[in-house]
C-alpha cells in the first residue's frame, strides 16, 4: 500500500506527507485484514434445496466480501486525507 500511494499522482503533491501516506497505507491495511476476519470460514453456502426446490450453487466467500470492503474502507480513508477518489496510483507495484 505504501509503495502505491508514495508513486501515486497527487493533483498537488505539496500537501501530500511521508506520514500521511504511512497512515493511510497502515489504515488500509487493517481495514483489509478486518474484512477477511468478518468473513466465515467455511464460506456461506446455500442449502441444495429450499423448500423443495433445488437452487443453483451459490456461495459467499472472501473473494466477494474483502475487496468490496476494502474498496469501501479505501473511499473514507481518502475522504479523511482529502486526496481525490479519482487519484491516479501507480500502474505496477515496482521493486528496487
């Protein structure tokens, strides 16, 4: 997270700290750690017949429920530090 935000493009990267990016990639951290501990495991299923009548295979899992709370989580957290929810990231995560 960190890394992201340090290479993203901010419209005025004047008021853009070290320490506000730390925290916003330590808060967007917990909130995806949170999210995949809400999440039950085994994942939610449906029963194979309800009522009688069979029902198609649906389940819920982590893979539906931490990206859409991440994503939510991701929204407030740059609402709190002002950055624009259209901010362009870095396109690749680059090791050096």
């Amino acid at each position: 997270n960190y890394r992201l935000l340090s290479l993203a493009k901010f419209p005025d990267p004047t008021n853009v700290s070290s320490a506000t990016i730390f925290l916003a990639s330590l808060a967007l951290g917990a909130a995806g750690a949170f999210a995949d501990l809400i999440v039950p495991t085994p994942a939610l299923t449906l029963p194979k017949k309800i009522y009688g009548i069979g029902v198609p295979p649906f389940h819920v899992d982590d893979n539906v429920i931490v990206p859409v709370l991440s994503g939510l989580a991701c929204e407030q957290i740059f609402k709190v530090c002002g950055w624009p929810l259209d901010l362009k990231l870095a396109t690749h995560l680059v090791i050096r």
